[in-house]
C-alpha cells in the first residue's frame, strides 16, 4: 500500500497507474488526511477466485495469505464432557461470588 500526496499523484500519475496495474492498492492524500484510495479491477492471475475476498481484504489491513490448501483441519479433542457441564461450572462460580 502506497501513500501518495495530490501534487505527486497529478504530476506522476503514469507511475501510480503502473503501481496499481501491479496489484497495488494507492491511497491519495490531501494535507496529511487520506482522501481517496484507488484499486486495481481485479487480483492478480495467480490469485484463486475463491481467495478473491480475502486478497481484497489483504490490500485493506496488513494481512499475509497463506498458501492456498496448506491449512491444517482440526479434529474433535480427545475429551469430552457431558451435556449441561459449562453451565453447572458457570452457576457453581457465580454462587461464590454472591
């Protein structure tokens, strides 16, 4: 992400394009407030479209994505606990502090 003054948009605007055509996101400011932010069309090639959401978010916040299907799936923890325990916890708790 790019922070680029009104001046230097106007008077380079060719190199800014060229950033944004690269995928970059530019956010234009005026007297130090930002204003504007301009953002390419569409991801780059090799961005999935079911991880199109995630890269425009990406261009938002500072965001690393991982490789796509690299993920590790969770599976059911080793105990378990009958129905209704959280809450026979939660009302032995609240019953001290009363």
């Amino acid at each position: 992400m790019h922070l680029v003054g009104v001046r230097d948009l106007k008077t380079r605007l060719s190199h800014w394009l060229r950033k944004v055509r690269e995928g970059e996101v530019v956010r234009v400011t005026d007297r130090g407030e930002v204003v504007a932010e301009i953002w390419p069309v569409r991801p780059p090639a090799e961005v999935p479209p079911e991880m199109e959401g995630l890269w425009r978010l990406s261009q938002r916040i500072p965001l690393r994505l991982g490789e796509p299907g690299r993920g590790r799936r969770l599976g059911t923890p080793p105990w378990s606990f009958p129905d209704g325990t959280a809450k026979a916890i939660l009302d032995a708790d609240r019953e001290d502090r009363i």
